[in-house]
C-alpha cells in the first residue's frame, strides 16, 4: 500500500520495529521511507533474515549514524530449531538437501548438550550470509551452486536455554554476541545429535537494551510507544551532561575532561548539552572524553 509522504513526522530517532516474516530488512526501511519527509535519511541497526520476525531497530535521521553503535550490541533471540531436515540455508526457506531420524534425548540431555555452546567459540558463517568474499556476497556465490569459503567468526554465547517440544522440535531462547548466526547454531547442533537441522522459526526479542515488547508495526512506525525522540535515545552506555564551556569544545571534536567516575570506562559515552540534548558520541582516551561522532544543532 502506497503510504502518502508527510512533513510532520519526526526526522530524527529510533523505530523500535516488529518485523513480519517475509521482508527483508532492506523492504522495512523502503517502507518507513514512504512516511518521511524526502531526502530523510532512513537505516536499520543490523539484519534480520526474510523468514525472522522480531526487532527491528530502525535509524531515522541524525540517528543513523549510530548504525554501528547499535549493530555491535548483543541479541536476544527465541524460536525453534527443527531436527531431521537439513536445508541449504539452515533455515526453512531454503532447499531440502538432507534427510534423516530426528534425536531422542531428554530435556536434560538437549540442556546439557546447549551449554556447551555457552562460551567463546570460533563460528563459521552459513553459506548463506552477507559476508563478503573477495568482493562478492557469499549468497550470491551460493545462489550460483558454488561453495564459499568462509573464515570462522568469533563469536560468544552467554546464555542458551533449550525445551524439547517432540523429537523433531526443539524451542529455544538464546542471549549473543552481535554476529552470531543462529542458523549455524543449528547446524553446528545438528551435528552434535548426528541429525539434520534447520532453523523452522526465529524471533529477536531484543537488541541492547531494547525490546521488542515495545516495537510499532510497519502500519505506523512512528507510534509513541515505539518510536524514541533522538534527543531521549538511552543508549545503555553512560551518560555524561557537559557544561556550556565544554559544549563548545564538543561541537569542535576537540577532547573534554572525563568525570572521576568514567575515569577507565573502556567503552563509548553519551554526551548531552547542559539542556539535555544528544550532543555527541564520545570514548574515553586516558582521562578525557574524545567526540568521535558530533550531532550539530540543525543537522547530522
């Protein structure tokens, strides 16, 4: 359905977005588009695959430049692996190309066997992935027949829970790096069990530290409940309010002096203006805060 352009959007924020099956993250963001004044910058925080649904973070505005910020955060996912199918692409879209016995384990079995992924691991990416190879996507390698050589990834599993529905089903709810494939959790699963595996559903629950509990539909993305003002984005790291002196030195790029208590943070900082606005991403360099992606007042 063709959505009529409109200037009283808001240009700039997060769309906390509930995904349906059956789009690409790409066609979610060509849709919000159609609701945005023109030449609105429109971009999502990190992937979902055509058949997931869940999360999708959408980045409007200024907003997109914390597309890096956001894709770098850990996942919560939940969904359900399907044992005795094997499919190319390790999830329900894909081609059959193996068959055979689904396991039969105990829950503390299927328990066990999930807390070994728990940890860091070195996880090859499933041929169909957007990693690159030598210039090339490797699905378009795989679309073609051809077997892309992809190099394992470092990933870490902080908390896999798993529940037998019958022998062939098995629900899931996993906590992860960014990065991680849950097609090659159930692949690399599979193979445990000596049976083929796919991944038959899969919802994000959550990015960070948002939910999707919260998330608007693509019907009205712009809906208080899921849509966050730029200014009012909580990005789950620390926040640290300048003075009007060191706003200054902020909006130039240059270095301010960190508070005693971020002295040592290793990770990056929010720095709002002394009226609360979203003034700057910083990372601390010894005991100074240094501006590595400045917000101008009226502009990215």
């Amino acid at each position: 359905m063709e959505v009529p352009r409109t200037q009283t959007m808001p240009a700039d924020g997060l769309i906390l977005l509930d995904k349906p099956a059956g789009l690409t993250s790409h066609d979610c963001v060509q849709r919000v588009r159609r609701f945005c004044p023109r030449k609105t910058k429109v971009g999502h925080g990190g992937t979902l695959d055509p058949f997931s649904t869940g999360l999708l973070i959408l980045l409007v505005g200024k907003a997109t430049r914390l597309a890096s910020l956001l894709q770098g955060m850990e996942k919560r996912y939940e969904g359900v692996l399907r044992f005795g199918i094997g499919t190319d692409s390790f999830d329900r879209d894909g081609q059959v190309v193996e068959e055979g016995p689904p396991p039969t384990l105990t829950a503390e079995r299927w328990q066990e066997i999930a807390n070994g992924f728990i940890g860091k691991s070195d996880q090859v990416p499933p041929a169909f992935s957007a990693k690159r190879l030598q210039g090339r996507r490797a699905y378009d390698l795989a679309r073609q027949g051809k077997e892309p050589e992809l190099r394992p990834c470092p990933v870490e599993i902080f908390e896999f829970s798993v529940e037998p529905e019958d022998p062939a089903h098995l629900r899931f709810t996993i906590r992860c790096s960014s990065g991680t494939y849950i097609r090659a959790i159930a692949r690399d699963l599979g193979k445990k069990v000596s049976s083929p595996a796919h991944c038959r559903r899969l919802s994000r629950a959550g990015v960070g530290p948002f939910s999707a509990e919260h998330a608007n539909t693509l019907e009205d993305p712009f809906s208080e409940e899921g849509f966050i003002p730029f200014d009012q984005v909580d990005l789950g790291i620390p926040v640290h309010r300048v003075n009007f002196r060191e706003e200054r030195l902020v909006l130039f790029g240059q270095k301010i002096s960190a508070p005693r208590d971020l002295q040592g943070f290793p990770g990056p900082v929010k720095v709002e203006s002394p009226s609360g606005r979203f003034l700057a991403v910083g990372r601390l360099q010894d005991r100074q805060i240094q501006p590595v992606s400045v917000f101008a007042r009226n502009g990215a």
